[in-house]
C-alpha cells in the first residue's frame, strides 16, 4: 500500500489509494456527492450511496479552503467551488498533491443538535470515525496549501481501525491536535435542512 504522502493526485498518478468517492463506490454500488453548504472558505459535503431509492450519507466532509489559493489550482478551485467533487478534479489537474493526515480518531454524537446525522440514517447516540488531513500543493521541495478536510464516516463504512489500517499520521503533524478539534468542530456545526 502507498504511503499517505505517495498520493494518487501525484503528478506522475503513481499512487494507488482509491478516492473516498471510488470506495464507497466499490463497496455499496453507488456514489454521489452532494454539497450541503459553502461560504467563506468552508465547504460542507455529503457523499451518498443509493439503496433501495434511500440515500445515506457515508462520509460528511468539511473542507476549510487555504486563504490564498496556488495561482496554479485557481481553474481547479473554480471548478471545485462550482461543485466539483475535490478529488477528481484535483487528480484531473495532474497536479502534484501531497495528502497529509493529521489526526485519526473517534467522535461520539448524543444529541439531536448533530442535526446532520439524519443524512446518515442512524440512532443516537453513535460513535463515528474521524479523518482529518491537509491537501497541500508540492512546489519542489516546498508545499502550498491548498484545503484542511474533516470526514466523519458513517459507522456501518469506515471505524477508527480501518481509518488507522489505511492511513499513517504524518509525523510532522504532531502538535496538530488542535486543528483536528477545530475541523471536527466545524463539522458538527453544520445545520442540516434534511
């Protein structure tokens, strides 16, 4: 398996991680995307599977754009805030994309304030697994940000161990504990109109 930062955007496409998008996909047959909510740098999105005509959301991504974009993703960007799914059209771009996670871990939902949990077709309270990671832009030996992304996981799709099986933190990451709880804090303030 590639290494997190061999990433399947890379300029070469040498990786071999599937897209979050592609897996769903292969596991439950389907897979659209759907974005819920955009302003002011942040974007919140749903990636569904259909079954039996009921969608159900398996990962709720929000995205937290850099301030300043890489004049070399602007087409992609506008392309990607037009609705975009960000992992195609980053791969399409033959860009280099560099995918680091930060954080890996497990956030517990107990209350009906989580209003977006109905996307996922789930009881409360539920445990659902966390990914948080950083898409940068490779510049030689340097890196541009591009976009911070918190995914929450439907529980019946991904766990905490298959996240951890997958990917490794990066180990310049440490110390990014605080940006993890400050996406996954994003994320649960998503008022859903479901």
């Amino acid at each position: 398996m590639a290494s997190d930062t061999e990433s399947r955007w890379s300029s070469s496409g040498s990786g071999t991680m599937l897209l979050n998008s592609e897996r769903i996909r292969k596991r439950y047959g389907s897979c659209s995307i759907r974005v819920l909510d955009q302003h002011d740098g942040l974007r919140r999105t749903g990636l569904f599977s259909s079954e039996d005509g009921q969608e159900t959301c398996r990962t709720f991504a929000t995205v937290r754009f850099a301030t300043e974009i890489p004049e070399e993703l602007e087409a992609t960007h506008a392309t990607i805030t037009a609705g975009a799914s960000i992992g195609f059209s980053l791969a399409a771009s033959n860009l280099p994309i560099i995918r680091r996670t930060l954080g890996i871990r497990t956030v517990r939902l107990d209350h009906p304030a989580d209003s977006w949990i109905e996307l996922m077709r789930i009881d409360l309270p539920a445990t659902l697994a966390a990914h948080v990671y950083q898409l940068d832009l490779a510049r030689g030996s340097t890196a541009a940000p591009y976009a911070t992304i918190a995914e929450l996981h439907h529980p019946v799709y991904l766990t905490e161990a298959a996240l951890r099986a997958a990917y490794t933190i990066d180990s310049e990451s440490r110390g990014t504990s605080a940006i993890c709880d400050d996406m996954i804090a994003l994320a649960r303030q998503f008022e859903s109109a479901a």
